[in-house]
C-alpha cells in the first residue's frame, strides 16, 4: 500500500494538472459522511459542503491544503479523480472481465490507467453535453463522466492488491467524433414521461408500490441541484437504455451496474430515491427479470456507493 506521502504527492500533482481529487475508502466505495451530514436530508446542499470526506465526489478538490486535510481524514484510503464536465475529462472504463477491449478505430492513443484489476481508463477530454452512462456497442466497455469517478494510481486494487499505474505519458486527447456519437445518451437528452405509482399494490404487484411500465421511463422529478451533472434525463435513459440493450445472460449484472450508476445520481441530488428506485424496477421488468433478482441488484448497486435504500426497498 502506498504511504501517505507518496499519495499525497500523486494527488497534488493531479490537481496541478486541473483534476479534482478525493479518497475513497479502502473498497473503492465513498467515505461514510458524517452526523451532520445525512444523505437523505434535501436542505443539506451536498455540493457546497465544506467537510472534508463527505459526500463522495463533491468532497474532490484542487486546493492543494484541503487535499492534505483530505489525506490526514482518509490515510488508507484510493485515491480517486472526479469526472466530467466539472474536471474537463470523461474516462474509458474498460473491463475485459466483462468482454472489454480497446477498440484503437475508435480509441485513439490518449492518457492511459491500467488497473489493478487488469483493465484499463483512457482519459479523454470531455466533449461537452450529455454523456452515457456506456459505450454503445461495446460489452464491458464503461464511461466515467458527469456523476462519476476513477480511482487514480498508485491506489491498490483491493481485490487483486495490483498498482493502478499510469502507461506512457501522452496527453489528453479529444474524444473522436466516432467515440462522441457512440457516448451520447440514446434518447438524444429528451427527457420522458414518469412512471405511473399506484397508492396501493395491487394483487401480484411487488411490495415496492411501482406499477409496471416501460424500460425508458425516466421520472421527470429532481430535486433542485444536479451537482455538476448537465443533464439527469438524459444521464437515467442512458442506464436504462443499457438494461434494455443487454444480451440475455447478462441482464442482472447490468441492472446492477446501472443501479451504481443510478445511486450517484442520488447521491448529487440529482434525482429523489423514490423515483430511481421507481425507474430500475420498470427497466429490471421490462429486461425479463424476477423481482427478487431486481431487488437484489438494485440494493447492492445503492449499498456499493453507500446510497441508503431503507424506504424504498422492500
């Protein structure tokens, strides 16, 4: 595991470069907040809270002082980088576990991760505009952008206790035309109709009290202040869209990574947990999937952003 110094080092450097940094736990899961600052309380602005560790991303920073205070909070944490318009970058996730690979007709030569867990982020400046949540087409191939992060070498992979590692040192590159079409949100931004809520479940209905609906439904309710994500609409259709999009065999895994994707959401305030719960039951539905394996997806990809769902899930 890296010493403080030697992360300290690496996050100061990557704030002279213009990337906000915060630490992340040791699971690559955000910091708990604290007392003062419960997730589910709408006065509480998450974006100009001034404590140093809490609310995952909003807690990234560029002060070279509030990082040390960062690293004195968190010593044995990831370091971690925020991504999006905020930061100017959006990052290719790429995860050959899951059939990723680096496509070089659409990924040109740019500042390159590879990761403890073997795959690899390819840093692009962001193009401006909605961005998905995935790459189009692509299996195993992510986007970190608006609402996201990345852990940031040297942190250690905590499963595979492998260095996040820099290769090369090219610059940022622009994002291609070619990869640009491929990363907006499939609806073009518009945003859709809300689902439909009962009062009551009716017979067969789940305990949950979402009526069934379509898979690209996307709750028109926010709550004031998306937190540097440009457009919630457009960012939900996108990790609805992805459910709906993939194969048979890989349909709950999906629900669970567009549940983490989702859960950031909530966690900027960018959309009520009522209504993303609401959203990735009808895309779980609509993909063919039990009620049990929804529940189950949705709950661990809230619980691994460390998004409360007592309320919402039954």
């Amino acid at each position: 595991m890296p010493d403080t110094l030697t992360l300290l080092a690496a996050a100061l450097d990557l704030a002279r470069q213009g990337l906000p940094v915060f630490m992340l736990g040791r699971s690559k899961r955000p910091v708990a907040n604290c007392p003062d600052c419960p997730r589910d309380d709408p006065d509480h602005d998450a974006a100009g809270c001034g404590h140093l560790t809490c609310h995952g991303f909003y807690a990234a920073s560029r002060d070279p002082d509030r990082i040390a205070g960062i690293l004195d909070a968190v010593p044995l944490g990831l370091l971690a980088i925020r991504t999006g318009n905020v930061a100017g970058v959006a990052v290719v996730d790429i995860d050959p576990r899951n059939g990723g690979r680096i496509d070089p007709g659409l990924m040109p030569p740019t500042r390159a991760v590879r990761t403890g867990s073997g795959g690899w982020h390819l840093y692009y400046t962001h193009p401006g505009g909605p961005l998905a949540a995935k790459v189009a087409g692509l299996p195993g191939v992510d986007l970190k952008a608006d609402g996201g992060y990345v852990v940031a070498p040297p942190s250690i992979h905590p499963r595979t206790g492998q260095p996040y590692r820099w290769i090369g040192a090219r610059p940022v590159a622009a994002m291609p035309p070619a990869l640009i079409e491929r990363c907006r949100p499939a609806d073009g931004s518009a945003g859709v109709s809300r689902p439909s809520r009962p009062s009551r479940p009716s017979a067969g209905q789940p305990r949950d009290g979402f009526s069934s609906g379509t898979a690209q439904a996307v709750p028109a309710a926010r709550i004031p202040g998306a937190g540097g994500i440009s457009s919630p609409a457009a960012l939900l259709a996108a990790h609805l869209a992805a459910v709906a999009d993939a194969p048979e065999g890989t349909r709950r895994t999906t629900l669970y990574g567009a549940a983490r994707g989702v859960a950031r959401m909530v966690a900027a305030r960018a959309l009520t947990p009522g209504d993303a719960y609401a959203a990735l039951y009808e895309a779980g539905r609509a993909a063919g999937q039990t009620d049990r394996d929804i529940r189950a997806a949705i709950r661990g990809g809230f619980r691994d952003e460390s998004v409360a769902t007592e309320g919402i899930a039954a």
